[in-house]
C-alpha cells in the first residue's frame, strides 16, 4: 500500500470519526464506528475506482464511485422508522449519506472540501440543535379531540393539515364513538400554527366540533 493510499484512509477515518463521535454523544444509531466505517469505506471504493479505470484505458472511473451513493441509501434507509404517523431518524439518514460523500471527496483529493464540509456538518449538528431547542422553548402543548361523522377518510385529511401548516405531533389517536370517530392528538407548536389548525380542521367536511386543552 502506497503512503499516499495510507494517508487517505487515515484522514477519511479522522473525518468519520469527528462527526461519529458528536452522533455517538447524542445517542443516535449511526454512531462513531458507524461513520468510521462509511468514510473509510467510500475513500477506499473511491480510490479503487480510479486505480481500475488507470489499469483499463477508456474506463469510467466514475462508475464505481456512483455506487457508493446508491449503496448509502439502502443504508441510510435502514435508519429511517416511521411510527405512530412520524418519522425518525432522517438526520442520521442525512449524515450517513454525507459522510459517504465525504469520504469520495477524501479518494478523489478533494482534502480542503472534505475538512470544511466536516466542520459544516458538526455545526449543524451541534450549534443547530441549542437554535431549534430555544425555538421549541417558544412552543406551547396542546390536546385536541375532534368528534366527527363517520367518514375514515377524515383521518387523511387530518394529516394532510398538520403537514401543511408544519406541525409534528407527538401523540394520535382514532377511537369509535357511537356513530363517528374521535380523534385525540397531541403536539406542540406556535400560537398562529394553532389558529392555523383549528381553522383548517373546522373547514373538513364531517366534523363535528374541536375540544381543545393547553397542557
């Protein structure tokens, strides 16, 4: 192995391992061998890529070098759960591909790039997460039951609001009531959001009325 091959691999892992250590921190999934693994792994397909292609005249080396984004994404996609109407784990997916991404940068050379795409990620990561956890201190908690007729497709509807306006919920739920259906839900958001929501809700066809309490 050259020095040269040696040193890529080395800077790849560092790099891996700066943003593994911040997910290993946060007790994400994706955590520091994780990332280590990825960045080394992309450095070295990448580093094949154009070792094949110098061996082959007229070979892309590009070819192999696209796998790796195709591959990362099954991976990536392994992190992604969706439970109770949410979902979870998109900024691990996100990371891991961007590793991925750095560790081609790191085989292809591309050492400047690879240094200061890390220390973005590491901001964003870190820095960002106090931002949006003094905006989710501005939020307040509330407790929704919607009655309505009984018209399933309402819950499709209901879903297609909070998505609109951009509230995450924490908690939904569809009951049988009589003759219709309540749904209770719970999330946390702004002021005008809550305006939003209710005026929305109450515009669907088939309910009822809103019962609604701040927590």
């Amino acid at each position: 192995m050259s020095l040269d091959i040696l040193l890529k691999i080395i800077l790849a892992a560092a790099l891996g391992g700066v943003i593994g250590m911040e997910r290993e921190l946060s007790h994400k999934e994706a955590g520091l061998r994780t990332n280590i693994l990825i960045a080394i792994g992309s450095t070295l397909i990448t580093i094949l890529s154009f070792k094949i292609a110098d061996m082959s005249p007229g070979a892309d080396p590009a070819r192999l070098t696209a796998q790796i984004i195709s591959g990362i994404g099954f991976l990536g996609a392994g992190a992604i759960i969706q439970a109770r109407f949410a979902v979870h784990g998109l900024t691990t997916a996100a990371t891991i591909w961007t590793v991925a991404a750095i560790g081609i940068a790191v085989g292809s050379g591309f050492y400047l790039v690879a240094f200061l795409v890390t220390i973005f990620v590491v901001i964003i990561l870190t820095v960002f997460r106090y931002f949006i956890a003094y905006l989710e201190k501005q939020k307040q908690n509330y407790v929704y039951l919607i009655r309505t007729e009984e018209n399933a497709s309402l819950l499709v509807d209901f879903r297609q609001v909070l998505s609109e306006i951009g509230i995450k919920y924490t908690s939904a739920r569809l009951n049988r009531k009589g003759s219709g259906f309540e749904f209770e839900i719970i999330f946390s958001t702004s002021d005008k959001k809550n305006r939003d929501f209710i005026e929305k809700v109450m515009l669907l066809q088939g309910v009822k009325d809103i019962l609604s309490e701040n927590l």
